[in-house]
C-alpha cells in the first residue's frame, strides 16, 4: 500500500474513536483519546487561569523555565538548566538549555532555537503595558497581575543570548515556584514578531507555537483538539503519536466512551461514577486528595453582599454536612479554611460558621432584612475536581438559603462565558473554585483574595487592609516560620470577614483504561500526557 493509503487509514481510525493503535508497516502509531470536560478559552496560558484551558494548552504545548517534577511539588530544570539567586534574594539569573526548538506548523516555520529573546518577550508582554505586541493584541494577564508581578519585577535583562537575568524590587518567596506555573509558559518571540508584523496577533491565542512534548494540530471547538508528537521534543520523543481530546462535557457520556474504549483517559467522574468504574475489568483508577478548594464567592460590591452580618447569615444557613454528602459522597470533607489542611500554614484553630437557620434569621433582621431578599445564585456548569456537580449543589444552596427567606435563581453560563463574568464581577452569589498551582499558600491566600486580585481571581471583589498587609508580608519573607504566623492570622481575619463560605476539599480520581502506563496525577490538578503509553 501506499504511505497516503496508510495515512488515510490512520485518520479514519482516530476519527472512529474506538483504537489506540493503528499498524503502519513494521510500526505502530498510538494514539490517546482523552475524554475533557469543556472547551478551552484559548491557548496562549498567560491569559487565563483554568484547569481545562491549561490542560489543553501549556501542558502539552508548552515549557516553562522552571517545572513541577512529574506527580509531585519539587522545582526541577526545565528550559533553564540551572539557576542562582542573589544572597539579597532579589537577583535571579537563568542559564538556558541550548538545542531546544519550536514546533514547525502549518503557519510557523522557526528560523532558530530557544533562546533569551523568547524568555524576555513571554514575560515581558505580561508586565510592560507598553509592550507593542500586547497593544496590538490586548488581554488581561490575570495571574501576572494577582501575583504583582508587574510593580515587583524591576527589570528582565539578558546578559548573553543564553542566560536570562530577572530582578525584583522586594523578596517574593514563592518566586521561583510560581514561574514553574501554567502561565509562565515560554512562547516564540520570532513568532511573536511574525504575528505583529502581519497585524494578527490575536492569532496567538488560537494558533500556539512552543516546544513542549506536543504540536497543536487542530481544534473544533466543544468536540475535539488534536496534537501529534514533537519528534525534536529536547526531553524525547512521547511515546504516544496522536493525542486527541474529546470535548463531552456530560459525564455520563464520558463514562460510557471510557467503558466502551472510545476514550483511554477521562476526566475525573462523579462520585456516584466511582463504584461503577471499580467494577469495570478494563478500567483502572487513581486517586488522591486534592490540593483544592470548592466555594460560594459573596460579591462585596452589590448589596446586600457588603453588609458582613448578611454574608454571615448566609454561611450559618446552608448546611455544609448534607450539602457534602449528597454532593461529594465520600469523595470531600467539609472546607473551613480557603486553603486545604494538607497545606503548610493552614490554621487548625479556626473554626468553622456551624449551622444554625434561625441564627441566621436573627443576624438577617440585624441586618434589615427580616424579610430576606431574592438574588442570584451562579452554579457551575462543568464538572470541576473541586466540585462534582454544580447544579446539584445549587439546588440544595437555594432551598436551604430559601429557609430564611432569601429566594435565588439558579443562573448558568457556558465555562469561558462564566469565568469572564465573573471576573468582570457580576456575580451576586457565585460557585467558583480553585485547585493550587504551585504547593505555597501565596497561590490561594493571595491570588484569590488580595486587594490586587480584585477583576481577576477574587471573584468575591474583596479587599481586606488587615488582610492584604498579611499575606502581602509573607510573600516578602523567606523565612517559613514567620510565613506560617502571619497566613494563620490572614486566615482568622478571612474568616471574620466571610467574603466567602467555604464549602468542601475532595478526593481526585483519575480513572484510565488499564493499558495506560506511566501516567502519574498531579497535586496540582493539571493532566499531563507525556511520560504515558499504551500497552
């Protein structure tokens, strides 16, 4: 037969959904199926801050100079082989891997390898407002900005083309650990010129270029995205060829593609999934407790959400414990802190708002609402490892918030459209949530609750002086014992203050189809697809 014969084969196997492996010639091409929850809101990973779009996005298109070791929390080199950091802590200086390249597409052939240039150019569009290409193509870089990354960095310079020098204004212990993360990742800066000269650089966002262990191919939008391997990946080959993802956002769907082999990997089930999938001989499941958090964000910027005693009120109505067993079932516990207590500084003296209805009545006349008040509950409308069901969870909100007489409406967005909103602080009451990026508490306390998250990850609009000084003062410390005092009062004023009532931290289960090897689960919550096979 011919090659194209052979190619056309491959194709209407991977478009029927139902192998992992096609036989051309003595070879045979593997192709991984992975059944996603939701679409991606774009794929350049400076811009956003979602599990599903980094999934499909800085994971596998993607290095950073630094990266998370595979399945655990540990710094290792990544596009940098080394670094040192100033006795000040305020100097870091990258030495770069040589030898590494960009991924050739059909818009994109690079001109040369990695180098300091694209270091500069990635991060620089991020903190320089006056950056040409952001202005041609303006976003919001929502991490760099939760994290002050722009009023702290002084200066990015390259001393030589291969090493890459960055300079702080005060101490950011958590520095080196939040360059590992999603956002950091390392795009071309030829490719980046290329884009503005031609007036489209927009297309960033929809058509990636990075030298990551896979190339982004093609993506159908709520159906499919498709990659194929780097063969000049610097690590090595993958040992998967094809890797598809398969956009189903029910997850009953999912478990039957998973069941019927239409999918080797899926995202996380329902716990109610869980003792189905136990009995599937073809299946296997990981599973570990997340490094997450599942919450209700009270907007402080509408009324009657800025009266303390009305957020309060709401925290003392809903009735967590039930909430969590209907919801969770087995697979969370209750949430205290916004922080999960398998992570450092967590303060095991707070205690939690219990559960008391006519307590809440009372502090809701308090507040001059003895009659409550109607408003809207926004209810997630993906599956997230933080939450299995939002709707669910929605319903048994609103009657319990019903109970003292506050009558919501369940309100639903399409994902991307949901974060947005949220960002833009529309919600009144909104279930969000969060999985960490990095193992230190800075990537909770601070991205999702500072003063200069507020129009980014704090979807509650809240801004706390008492607060902010906190963990503003941790971050600038290195030493972790003073770290830990000030995040367990951060924590204590958080939890006065009720911005948000936290719900559950729940058990991650990864389910797989048994001929999967190598896959490890992330703390962080993010899949990663090279290191895997198929028997």
């Amino acid at each position: 037969m011919t090659h194209r014969f052979h190619r056309r084969l491959l194709s209407l196997a991977i478009a029927a959904g139902t192998v992992s492996c096609v036989t051309i010639g003595a070879q045979a091409a593997t192709t991984l199926i992975y059944c996603a929850e939701g679409s991606p809101e774009g794929f350049d990973p400076a811009r956003y801050t979602a599990g599903t779009t980094f999934n499909a996005s800085s994971q596998p298109i993607f290095n950073r100079l630094v990266e998370f070791e595979p399945g655990g929390t540990a710094v290792i080199p990544g596009l940098a082989e080394k670094w040192t950091i100033s006795p000040d802590g305020l100097v870091y200086t990258f030495t770069l891997r040589k030898g590494v390249k960009f991924h050739t597409t059909d818009w994109f052939k690079p001109g040369r390898e990695f180098n300091a240039d694209d270091v500069v150019f990635s991060f620089d569009r991020m903190i320089n407002k006056e950056n040409a290409f952001t202005k041609a193509s303006p976003a919001s870089f929502e991490y760099a900005d939760d994290m002050g990354l722009a009023e702290n960095i002084v200066k990015i310079d390259k001393p030589d083309p291969m090493t890459v020098r960055f300079t702080l204004k005060s101490v950011d212990a958590a520095f080196l650990a939040n360059l590992a993360m999603d956002f950091a990742s390392i795009q071309s800066a030829e490719y980046g010129d290329l884009l503005l000269k031609a007036g489209t650089a927009i297309e960033i966002n929809n058509k990636p270029v990075g030298t990551g262990p896979f190339v982004f191919r093609r993506y159908e939008k709520d159906a499919q995205i498709r990659y194929t391997a780097f063969e000049s990946y610097w690590r090595g080959k993958a040992q998967i060829d094809n890797l598809i993802f398969a956009i189903t956002k029910d997850s009953a769907v999912r478990l039957q593609k998973l069941k019927a082999g239409e999918c080797q990997m899926s995202v996380y089930p329902k716990p109610a999934e869980v003792e189905a999938l136990k009995k599937e001989p073809n299946i296997k499941l990981l599973a570990e407790k997340g490094l997450n958090i599942g919450y209700l964000s009270l907007n402080v910027k509408h009324k009657p959400f800025d009266n303390r005693d009305v957020r309060r009120a709401i925290a003392m109505a809903i009735n967590k414990k039930s909430l969590v067993e209907a919801v969770y079932q087995g697979a969370g516990e209750i949430a205290v802190n916004p922080i999960p207590p398998t992570m450092w500084s967590y303060n095991k003296n707070v205690k939690d708002i219990a559960y008391d209805p006519e307590g809440a009545k009372a502090l809701l006349a308090k507040a001059g609402f003895p009659n409550g008040f109607e408003t809207k509950l926004w209810a997630l409308p993906v599956q997230r490892p933080y939450n299995p069901n939002g709707q669910q969870a929605a319903e048994l909100i609103q009657a319990d918030l019903a109970k003292i007489g506050i009558k919501t409406q369940i309100v639903k967005y399409e994902w991307a459209e949901y974060l947005k909103r949220g960002k833009a602080g529309e919600s009144d009451i909104g279930m969000f949530g969060w999985t960490g990026d990095n193992g230190d508490p800075d990537n909770f306390l601070a991205t999702l609750l500072s003063c200069g998250s507020v129009g980014g990850s704090n979807y509650a609009q809240w801004c706390d002086k008492e607060y902010d000084e906190l963990v503003t003062k941790a971050k600038q410390t290195s030493v972790v014992a003073e770290r830990i005092r000030l995040y367990e009062k951060a924590q204590e004023v958080f939890k006065r203050e009720v911005p948000w009532v936290t719900m559950a931290h729940s058990v991650v289960v990864q389910p797989m189809a048994k001929n999967v090897e190598g896959y490890k689960m992330s703390p962080f919550g993010s899949v990663q697809f090279y290191g895997v096979s198929l028997k």
